[in-house]
C-alpha cells in the first residue's frame, strides 16, 4: 500500500467504519477488533463465523485475533506502568 493510500485508508478509518474505503471483509475485521476490545466476554462462535463468511481463513482469523489481544495488552503495561508516548517523527 502506497503512502498516500495508507494516509486514505487511516484518515478513513478515523473518520468512521462505514467508509467507501472500506470492503466488506474490512468491516467484519474492524467490527470483530471493536468487540474484542470492548467486550471480549461476549466473543463467540458467530464472532469466527463473520470472518469466516467474509473470506477469511483460519490463519487470518487467528492473526486478526492475536494482533487485537497484543495491542491491547501492550497498551495496558504501558498505561499501567505510565509509560510516555515519544514525539512523532515526520519525514515530511
């Protein structure tokens, strides 16, 4: 993905999920990120089955998954322990 692609594509992303930017399966992935991160005791089956629907395999869901939990949890011990976010570097 380009950079101004990638600059789209997260402008999109913070304006809102229903985006023309967006497929489908983009929005089954940001949904399914959402509820994980929201309200990850109400996860189920069906949860699996949208992606799954939409595309993606079992390697994909498991990565989707993996990568939602980590940043959660990195995010978690750097707010606990009171870590600072350091000055954006723009190349521009």
């Amino acid at each position: 993905m380009s950079s101004q692609n990638q600059d789209s594509f997260i402008e999109a992303l913070a304006q809102a999920g229903d985006h023309e930017a967006f497929t489908l399966q983009d929005k089954a992935i940001l949904q399914y990120a959402v509820k994980l991160t929201k309200t990850p005791a109400d996860m189920g089956k069906l949860d699996v089955e949208v992606l799954r629907s939409r595309g993606l395999n079992d390697r994909a869901i498991h990565d989707v998954c993996a990568i939602t939990a980590y940043f959660g949890f990195v995010n978690r011990i750097a707010d606990g322990l009171g870590v600072e976010l350091e000055p954006r570097f723009d190349a521009d």
